[in-house]
C-alpha cells in the first residue's frame, strides 16, 4: 500500500511561510533602516546581511 503519510524527515526540514502581516512588517523595518541610515539598497544583498536575517527569523 502507498502511504500519503510524511516521514519524519520531511516533517522536521518543513519549512513554514511567514504570514503575509509578517513578512511585510520586517520588510518595512528593513526598508526604514535602509533610508534612516542612508544604506544604498543593495545592503541587503550583503552575505552578512542575509545571514543576519536567517539568524532572526529563518521563515524570512
């Protein structure tokens, strides 16, 4: 028989999506920071930036 049963592996890796409100407060966070602290906008393609972010809330 075929199980639609997920492993356990799958389960534990799943990622989960941010809500929408979520996602759009940090982003609004990220972009106030960028224009208060006169970042150029390409700041948040830094490696050190992005893994920030990651650290923070790996959803993001």
């Amino acid at each position: 028989t075929v199980s639609n049963q997920q492993s356990l592996h799958d389960f534990i890796n799943k990622k989960t999506l941010l809500p929408i409100s979520k996602q759009d407060k940090i982003t609004n966070r990220i972009l106030a920071w960028i224009v208060d602290d006169l970042q150029p906008f390409n700041a948040i393609t830094n490696n050190c930036f992005r893994d920030m972010i990651l650290e923070y809330e790996p959803r993001f």
